[in-house]
C-alpha cells in the first residue's frame, strides 16, 4: 500500500518532537498544494510505519 496525504485529523493530543532540518524541509515540499498540516503528516507517516512493521512481523512468524 502506497503512502497518500490525507487532510487534518481531530482528536490529538500535544508531544513535542525534533526533526533533523532536512527532513523538515523534505517533509515541508512534500505539503505543498496538499490540504495537510506538518502534524498531520508526521501522524500518517507514524501509522504507515506502524502498519506495515505489523505487516513484516506477521510474515516473520509465518515463514
């Protein structure tokens, strides 16, 4: 499944984070023209990861 930018969520709660700046920076180009903010991005990506190691893990147990 590919990674697509979906618009803001609700419900959230605040955590602070650093980013390295290039990544920022990535991460900021790859926004614009899209209806989402840096968090909302940040949020995504997390649950792409998230989903996908669960993906790989379950591969692992049933080789």
């Amino acid at each position: 499944m590919a990674f697509k930018i979906k618009p803001d969520r609700k419900e959230t709660d605040t955590k602070t984070i650093r980013f390295p700046i290039d990544l920022i920076n990535e991460i900021e180009k790859a926004l614009v023209g899209k209806n989402a903010t840096f968090s909302a991005f940040v949020i995504q990506a997390c649950e792409y990861a998230l989903k996908n190691m669960e993906v790989e893990e379950k591969k692992k147990v049933n080789s």
